[in-house]
C-alpha cells in the first residue's frame, strides 16, 4: 500500500510539472472540462437560491403576521383549500359539475377572538402620469406598521402617514414619468396624493403599484366612477393577522380548517414552514386537485433524461480531451521511456498519464466551482431584474458542488485513460528512439459498434412507427449514434479509399489520418457528436417551422392593422385611432362600434349590475345535430355512429368560423362598407346590401332561409346567466334583422356580421365606439410598432392590437447559434488532432525541411490534416443526425394522425384538418457544416502553423 502511494506521489509530482510547463495544452483542457463544471455549478446555485426558504415566502407574504386571511368569494359557503392557499374550491362537491356560487364572505366569522387585524386591500384604477394614463395597481396597506413588515422593500422616502399620501413601485415612477414629492391623480377621481416614498415588490419587481392607507383610495374611486356610470374598479381585501401572545403554535392547520368551515381562505406561518401531509389535505383527496408532485414514472424518466444528457456531455469532454492527453503522451515519450529504462513498469507509465488527467481534472473542479460561484453571484441581481423578483438568501449546497467537482475529476480520469494504455504499451526502446512501431487496430470495436448501431436504430424505428414512447426514438437514437462513434476507426479506415482520386498533399495528409487511427478517431468522434446534435435539432426545428407557418392561420388580411378597445365606453378611441394615424402608414381606416346594452362603462360579456348584452340566434334549421342539446343533457353525438359523425362534421352547419378577435358579444360590429373593403370582403352584393341598411352576414349559420338575422338583447346578463344554467327560456327580447349573406368562400375574421350605424338606430340597438380596422401602404417595421405600443401604453387602456405581418419564423437564430457551436466543436477537435500529428510527424517534418521542402509544405500539411478530420466528422454526424430528427418527426406524424382519426370518429374534426407533418432537410445549415465549417477549420490551421522549425538531428530508426 505505502509503495502504491508513493508511486502514485511521484506521478501526480511529475504530471504537475509536465502541465506546467505544457501551458498552453492544460489551459486548453481545463477549459473544456472547468468551463461545463462553471455553467453548472452556477446554475445549481442560482436555482437553488431563487427558491425562496419558506420563512422567506411567509415574510413575503403575511409580512410578521401570524396568517393572511382572505375571501375566495364564494358567498361564504364551505370551502377546501391547499396548505399554500394557492388552489381553493367549495367543498360540496356539488359545485364540481355546476359554476360555484359569488358573493361576498364574512371574514370576522372566521377570524379568531383577540386577534390582531391589519387590512391588505388590492384593487386597479387609471393615473394620471407625465405621459398620460397608466393602468396601476392600487394597494391600501398600512405598509409602515410592524405587522406588515416585509411585505414591501422600502426604497428611498417613506411610507404614507395621512390620506392624502401614496408611496409607489420603483417600476410606476420609472414607467410614469413621475418622482418622489410630485402629487398623483386618479382619472374620475377629483381628489390629490403626494408622492412620499418609493418601495419595490420582492415577489413582483415589475409591479406598477402605488401604496396608499386603508379606505384612502380604491373606496373613493369607485364611488366616484359609479357616479359616472364607468366600470368600477374590484376590490379584493385581505387581512394579516397576529395571535394572542399565549395561543401558542401560531395558526395551525387545524385552524385554518376551521376557517375553511366559514367560508376563508387562510394561509398561515405554521403552516408554510410545516406544511401538513397529503393525506391530511382535504382538497388533495378529490379528483383533479391532487398535489402536482411528479409521479415515480416522471421521476424516473427525468433521472433518466439526467443521466443521458450528463454521460453524452462526458464522452464529448473526454472525446475532445483525449487526444489533447495523447498530445502530452507523445510529446513525453522519452520522457517515459526514462522511467521504463530505470525500473518502472506499465502500471507507473499508466499512473503517470493518468496523474495527468487526475491533475487537470481537480484543477478543473477548482476552478470551474470557484468561477460558478462569482458568476451565480455576480449575475444574481441581473437575473433578478430579468425574471421580476428578488431571490432568497445566497444558498451553497456543499454536497452538490462536491458532486459536480467530482464529475470534473472523473472526467479528466476517463479522459486520459485511452492514452495511458496506449503509453504503457510501447516498448523502451521505441519510446528512446522515437519509433513508432507496428500499430493495430482493434478488431472488436467497431463490431460491437455495428452491433450497437443497428440495436439503436431498430429501437428508434420501432418507436417512431410502433410505440408511443418518444423515449424509444431518443434512447434509440442515442445508442446509434454511440455505435457509430465505437466505428469510427473503421470509418476512418474507409475514408482512406478515396485518397487515391486526390492530389498529393491532400492525399498525404488523408492517409497520415488513415494510418494513425488512435489520434485522428476520437476528434473524428467528437466532431462526430457535436454535429450529430446540431443536425439532429435543425432538421426537426426546420421541420416543425414549416408545420407551423403550413397551420398558420391570419387574424386579418396581410399588412392591416386592428385596434379595439372596450373599456368605459370607448373614451379613449379617438386617442387611439389618432395613435396609429400618427406612427404607422395607413391607406385607409375603418371606425367600428359596438352594440352597448346597458350602463355606458360595462364591458361586454360583463355581468355587473345594470350591464345586458346581444347574442345572435341560430335558426333551427342551421343548428348542427352534433350540438342540440338532448333533454336528458347527454352528449348530443352520442347519438349518432362515428360514420354519421364523419360525415356530420363536413357539413357546413358543424364547421367553426375561421379564427379572428372580436372583442364583442356577438360578434357583430357597426361600421360603413370601408370595413368590408378592409377585410377583402370580394362580394358586389356585400355593400350594395349595407346601403340598403340589411345586415352583411359574414357567417352563414345565422341567417334563415328569408334571409333574415335575428338578434336577442338582453337588458340583464346576470338573469340570463341563471336562467341559461337552470334551462329555463333566456329573458330578452328578439330583434329580426334583414341580412345578405356573402359568398362562400370569404373569411370573416371573426367578424359575424356587419351593420351600419343608420341600421342599428332604426333597429333601437345603441351603440358605443370600439376601434378601428386599417390597411397600411407598407407593412408597418418593428421600429413603428414599438413607438405605437409606447403611445398606447401611456393612454393606459386595454387595447387589443393586432398587426397582420403573416408568419413569423423564431427558429434563425436558433439554427445560427447551433451552426455556430458545433463550428467551434469541430475546429476544436480538429485542431487538437491537427497537433497530435505534428507531434507525431515531427521527424518527417524535419525531414522535408532538410532535403529542401518548401516552408509552405508544413502549413499546407497541416491545414489539410485539419480539415480531413473536420470533413470526416461531419460526414459521419450528419448521416447520425438524421436518425432522431426523422425519427420523431415521424412519430408525431402518427399521434397526429391517430387524434385526428379519434376526432373525426367523435365528429370534431373535418378533412380539411388533415395533420401536416412535414420532414424538411435543413440543406442551408448543411451546406455550411459540410463545407463552411472545415474549409475554416483548414485555412486557420494553416495560418497558426509555424512554416518554419529549426533543423534537427533525426535519430536512427
């Protein structure tokens, strides 16, 4: 044992040295191994430290309260709740089949004797800023009190004290305009805050919030707009709470079970740092509501996944890093051959390049530790500002980092292992004089390879055309693509056959490669893999490109604009239309309004009190038999045979309107004929109809066989609510309108229908402005539409815009980074290799040199051998690449069909649905892998080999 040691001692002591004075080669090594072990220490640390302790999410919560009580609103009745208060629902399970009750819950019934009660209400309203109006979050809390502490990050000033105060988010004065002692209005509101603080959220960074005392704001506002028949803001109310110092252990969750009894909703400190188990959580034992955790099988195919991706980057590391070690090997050959002369045996030899590896690796593990570490902390407040919230305290898991180091240390072992065997196996005497000695290849490997290669690609092609487990196609895949990497010196050998048809350097530096398969097979593997993976990914992200601009379908026609805005009436239209007048370049506009049936402020699909709506009635004649209900309230294509649905669901009564947006209840606007021309409305008859005041019916279901439109207003949309779910006949009355239908064939964009301003008054529907539909002269360039939405972003409303540029590909700079990375793996690897064989053939070298060559011969040899290897691995990755692109695209292929066949049985489905799933080769990226990539690799070989070395005794062989 105490020999081991010691011999080991004197390898590491020799390997140290040797990577010292090596610079160059042990940076290049380290960083390949340091620089995964950085990317993942540090995100192990950024993970784990933007997770939040519970303490940390309670303080954030419920500030120094003991619990947050709030009300689920669902008019007091029972509830069920998760320990966290993220998911509740009444606990009849009578509402599971029916919508839950509303109204408003008593809190005090809920809230325990002696407590102490801090009011946290929340509601919305617009302000008045520098630019205009900004829609913010208006939060009453006495933020300065003890009880809420945490809750809010003071800034700079300080919290409200009097009515007449607010305090705001860093992100509304930055958004606003606004600043510390400036005073704030409310639009609607005529009353004056004063700007004293500023806070920030830690759950919401990007809160634009202003803070002000309870009952100070949000009560005003509202009864101020509800004087104006404006929507009113809601207002949501919460209380911290704070037990009798002697109750004890906080509010349990025995307690907060009983609240649940009372109808509130509580969330307790206890409880978040010791959350009950499952089968104590009365939500989590109903049906749908379990805990969410990942079940044993995600579990396993995640562990799985893990492995996969760690063991594939390894064998690239040490793909990568092997010849780099071999390089060492080389170049110390006499070195060794010393240690051979004087005693040692193949088992020092072995332990010395392995102290190699062993060196480099616990390097890499220190380095790449220390390095994550600055980095998840240097970023932290980036990342912050990134993802809008603040991270918990800085968390290092010391285990985990050793276990991430101790990947480093394998690495580097695994790495150097090929090397070490192939050192120890040359004699003493070749290792003294520089012979290379008879080299042969194995035999076995690359049968096993072949072995491997067909397993894999039998397993991929079963679960593509068989099974549904994308697994299959993935771990399949991976195990060709493993065997292929296991045959590359016999594919190597094989691409010495074409040496013959080139000329003499080219053909000089292919058989070199052929011939000394030991170093030029592991770079040909890592180029290998490399672009495997790049092949692999572009050709499906290529594919699933063209799937979807194929499934892409238009909200409008190509280059026109739509704005729609349906708060308060339409007060801000004119603003609006001005906007978009200003900044894009319109040809032609059209003004649209809607049908408003009750108070001014209410919005559609509203059912507030004094707000109604219109719903446009299908005849009988045009109802599809797939949708009537039955009495007995079965599924109605229950009825018929999946023959009868197929054919059923081609029938044009059964067919869904084209996609589009209309913010209405109907789908009905009211405009002029320039809307049909906006649209690309093809029909002479369309605006001769709207001239003759009947209704251009863009949706064929709607009108009967006179050719008549019938419309329902509802004055009351709450009573047609709990009439339509008691089955009883929806209270209102019917409109029946003269109506043109247009011709087959024209989408309507969601538009149902179209009627003038003139027809809607004679019909007695009120109307209120929406918006506006444009055409443009050109498509309108990032650069206008980013100056667009920062103008209606400062008018504060909600305004729907859509900007009709046709498909957009994400998937170019997807395919360029991927391009890109596997150019810098193979110009790697293949420069690693290109050195191997100058070490190699540095007598030969010197030979030319010596009997007159030309320096140009030693760039030019080279630069080819650079390039023979780039040009090998990315033949061969790209033949392995193919295999799981194809192989999943044509597995989606088959779920695709088989949902569209099971949609076409239940009648959902027409033959104009018919999946599209495309296999397209990305032949751009090929082109530049293929030919790009190891022309580059080539030509800056060349330039970085010295052209001259100095004349040297060549020793007998």
């Amino acid at each position: 044992m105490t020999g081991w040691l010691h011999s080991w001692r004197a390898a590491v002591r020799i390997a140290r040295r040797d990577a010292w004075r090596s610079k160059g080669r042990s940076f290049l090594v380290l960083a390949m191994i340091a620089l995964p072990i950085l990317g993942v220490s540090a995100a192990d640390v950024t993970l784990r430290t933007s997770k939040p302790s519970a303490a940390e999410q309670a303080t954030r919560l419920m500030g120094a309260a003991d619990a947050r009580v709030s009300d689920p609103e669902y008019g007091g009745v029972a509830v069920q709740q998760s320990p966290s208060g993220d998911m509740s629902t009444p606990a009849d399970k009578k509402y599971d089949d029916q919508p839950p009750p509303e109204g408003r819950t008593d809190l005090r019934k809920a809230l325990p004797a002696g407590a102490t009660l801090l009011e946290d209400s929340t509601g919305s309203g617009k302000l008045r800023t520098a630019h205009g109006l900004l829609h913010t979050n208006i939060r009453e809390l006495k933020a300065a009190d003890p009880l809420a502490k945490g809750i809010l990050t003071p800034l700079d000033g300080r919290f409200p004290e009097r009515p007449d105060e607010v305090s705001a988010s860093a992100r509304f004065l930055e958004e606003s305009g606004l600043r510390i002692g400036d005073t704030l209005t409310a639009r609607g509101l005529d009353r004056e805050y004063r700007i004293t603080g500023s806070y920030e959220v830690p759950d919401d960074l990007k809160s634009v919030q202003v803070n002000a005392l309870p009952g100070a704001f949000l009560e005003p506002l509202r009864k101020a707009l509800d004087g104006t028949g404006a929507a009113t803001p809601h207002i949501s109310t919460a209380h911290l709470l704070r037990l009798p110092a002697d109750s004890g252990g906080g509010f349990t969750w025995n307690m907060v079970k009983e609240a649940n009894a009372k109808g509130a909703v509580v969330v307790g400190r206890a409880v978040l740092l010791d959350p009950p188990p499952d089968s104590d959580v009365p939500l989590f034992q109903r049906e749908g509501y379990g805990s969410f955790r990942l079940s044993p099988g995600a579990d396993r195919e995640l562990l799985i996944a893990t492995v996969t991706v760690v063991s594939l980057a390894m064998l690239e590391i040490c793909l990568l890093a092997g010849p780099a070690f071999a390089v060492g090997a080389r170049r110390s050959r006499r070195q060794l051959g010393l240690v051979g002369a004087n005693g040692g045996d193949r088992r020092h030899i072995r332990s010395i390049v392995l102290a190699g590896g062993l060196v480099i690796g616990v390097a890499a593990a220190v380095v790449g530790t220390v390095l994550g570490l600055v980095l998840a902390f240097v970023l932290q407040p980036w990342l912050e500002e990134l993802f809008g919230a603040r991270f918990g305290a800085f968390d290092v898991r010391p285990l985990e980092l050793l276990a991430i180091a101790a990947v480093a240390v394998l690495t580097g072992l695994l790495a150097a292992i090929v090397p070490a065997v192939t050192a120890s196996r040359e004699t003493v005497l070749a290792s003294l004089t520089g012979r290379r000695g008879v080299r042969r290849s194995n035999r076995v490997l690359p049968l096993v390879g072949l072995g491997a290669t067909l397993l894999g690609a039998s397993i991929a092609l079963y679960g593509s055309l068989v099974s549904e487990h994308f697994v299959l196609v993935a771990g399949g895949s991976a195990l060709a693509e493993l065997g292929i990497v296991a045959m590359t010196p016999a594919l190597v050998g094989l691409f010495g056959r074409v040496g013959r048809l080139l000329p003499l350097s080219p053909r000089l530096a292919l058989r070199d490669s052929v011939r000394n398969r030991g170093r030029t097979a592991p770079a040909v593997a890592a180029v290998l893999a490399a672009v495997a993976g790049t092949v692999a990914v572009a050709t499906y992200a290529t594919s699933d490109d063209a799937q979807r601009r194929a499934e892409y379908v238009s909200q409008l026609p190509h280059g026109a604009v739509s704005t729609l805005l349906t708060e308060d009436g339409g007060r801000d239209v004119p603003a609006v239309r001005e906007a978009v007048q200003r900044h894009l370049p319109i040809e032609l506009r059209a003004d649209v309004a809607r049908i408003a049936i009750g108070r001014p402020g209410c919005a559609p699909y509203s059912s507030e009190a004094g707000c109604g709506r219109t719903e446009l009635i299908v005849p009988p004649a045009n109802e599809c038999p797939l949708w009537v209900e039955t009495e007995e309230g079965e599924d109605p294509a229950s009825r018929f045979s999946p023959e009868q649905r197929r054919k059923l669901a081609d029938d044009w009564r059964c067919q869904h309107g084209d996609d589009g947006y209309v913010p209405t209840d109907d789908g009905l606007l009211v405009a002029d004929a320039t809307l049909l021309k906006v649209l690309g409305v093809d029909d002479p008859g369309a605006e001769k109809a709207l001239a003759e005041g009947r209704v251009v019916s863009l949706r064929k279901r709607h009108v009967d066989a006179n050719g008549a439109l019938s419309l329902r207003v509802i004055p009351d949309a709450k009573a047609a609510e709990e009439a339509y779910e008691a089955k009883k006949p929806v209270p209102g009355t019917v409109k029946t309108l003269p109506a043109y239908q247009v011709r087959d064939g024209i989408r309507s964009y969601g538009v149902a229908g179209v009627l003038t301003p003139a027809a809607a008054e004679a019909a007695g529907l009120t109307t209120a402005p929406m918006g506006s539909y444009y055409t443009t002269d050109q498509p309108p360039t990032s650069e206008q539409r980013q100056r667009l939405d920062a103008d209606l972003a400062k008018l504060g409303g909600d305004v729907v815009l859509q900007v009709e540029a046709g498909y957009e590909s994400e998937n170019s700079i997807t395919l360029l980074a991927l391009t890109v990375f596997a150019g810098l793996i193979t110009i790697g690897a293949a420069g690693i290799a290109t050195g191997l064989a100058q070490a190699d053939a540095e007598a030969d070298l010197k030979t030319l040199a010596a009997v007159g060559a030309p320096p140009r011969v030693r760039r030019t040899l080279s630069g080819l051998q650079c390039g023979v290897v780039a040009v090998m691995g990315v033949v061969l990755g790209t033949v392995a690449g193919l295999l799981p692109a194809l192989g999943l695209r044509l597995t989606e292929r088959r779920e695709r069909l088989r949902w569209f066949e099971e949609n076409r049985d239940a009648g959902y489905a027409t033959t104009a649905d018919l999946p599209h799933v495309p296999i397209v080769i990305p032949w751009e990226t090929f082109g530049v892998l293929l030919v790009a990539v190891p022309l580059g690799a080539a030509l800056l070989a060349a330039l970085l080999t010295r052209s001259r070395a100095a004349v040297a005794r060549r020793a007998a062989t």
